[in-house]
C-alpha cells in the first residue's frame, strides 16, 4: 500500500466506523498502525501479535523483553487483567484519573500472555480520546505501544500526521489521523512504589 492510500483521516468526534473497521483488520492481520491519543502519536500492534511485538521493540532499539512499550486499555476491567489485584489506594487514584493523560507503571499479573511472561511490572495507559475509545472495544487483545519520538533536538515528538506517514510509511500498513497532534507525552506515575513516585511530568497535572 503506497503512502497516500495509508492515511485516514477523523474529521470529528464521531469517528467514521468504516475506517475503524478497517484499522480492525489490519490490526488482526498482525498490521502495525499509528493512531493519535489524548498526548502524542503514537506506533503499535495487538499485544497478541509476536512478530509485530518484535518489530516494535526493534523501533525502541532493544530487545522485546526488555522494552519500554505501553499496554493500551478500553477500561479498568480489561486493564485489571493484566495487572496484580490493586489496594484501595491504587484503584482510588485510577478511578480518578483515568482515562486520561497519564501512563502508570503497574505490577503485573502472574499470568501474562506471551511474550510478557517474565514481566514483573508494565505500563498502561487508558486514554481520553474519541477514536480509541471506538477503536478498542472491537480489538480481540490490547494495543501496545509507544510514542513516537522525533530526531530533532528541540522537538521531542513530531506532530504532523504528513511528516508521521512519511518517516513511518516502511514500518506501518495503516495510520489514522485526526489532524495536528500534541507535543506533550503523557505524565507517568509509578504505582510500585510507596509512595507513588511520578517519573515524569507530561500533559496530566500532579495527581498526587
């Protein structure tokens, strides 16, 4: 698929189903997209999907267990799947900010799928934005992810969808837009220690 024809566009808050459909597919096919969210863009695949998982770690630079990917989640109950059963104060504090512009490092369950089996801790996030909140209930697993960083200096995250596809274009087989993103990534929270520690501010006000 050439670049032009890679590219869909939401054009408002009420995203276009036949193109969320079409995410759908390539995402089940072991595709690899780029999607905006409530922060940055960001570049993944289905957390089922080994082949992709790899070629995601390989953007990262290191290997795929040791990666620094984000677990993307429709809502507390698909997250809670993931993630060692939570006290009081952790679920106090998720119900307050999530969704939203915030990642949280999480313990994480017993029993997580391959190829994040010997994972003691990943990151979630469960964002505020339109297209994902329509986007994910109709994934059979959740996306993973990362930012996408620019090489400038100055610009930590590109934020044209133009200059997006064109970098990406050999990595992905489908991007969905909806126009200029932010430059802010999101603010992570450390939940695994007591207390809480952020470890870096982004777009979400301190919480603690």
């Amino acid at each position: 698929m050439q670049s032009k024809n890679k590219i869909r566009t939401f054009y408002s808050n009420e995203p276009n189903y036949r193109y969320l459909n079409e995410a759908v597919d390539v995402l089940e096919s072991a595709g690899m997209i780029i999607f905006p969210t409530d922060t940055v863009y960001a570049i993944g695949c289905l957390s089922n999907q080994y082949q992709r998982l790899k070629d995601l770690a390989k953007i990262k630079g290191v290997k795929l267990e040791y990666a620094p990917l984000s677990f993307i989640f429709k809502d507390i109950k698909d997250l809670s799947e993931f993630v060692s059963p939570m006290n009081s104060k952790i679920f106090k504090l998720i119900k307050r900010i999530l969704p939203g512009p915030y990642a949280l490092i999480m313990k994480s369950a017993h029993k997580l799928p391959k190829p994040f089996q010997k994972r003691k801790s990943i990151g979630v996030r469960i964002p505020n934005h339109p297209i994902l909140m329509k986007l994910l209930p109709l994934l059979s697993a959740p996306l993973v992810s990362t930012s996408i960083h620019d090489s400038d200096e100055i610009l930590d995250y590109t934020t044209s969808p133009d200059v997006l596809l064109e970098k990406w274009d050999n990595e992905i087989d489908l991007m969905l837009s909806d126009g200029f993103g932010r430059n802010i990534p999101s603010t992570v929270i450390d939940v695994t220690k007591n207390p809480f520690e952020i470890i870096r501010k982004g777009l979400g006000e301190n919480p603690l």
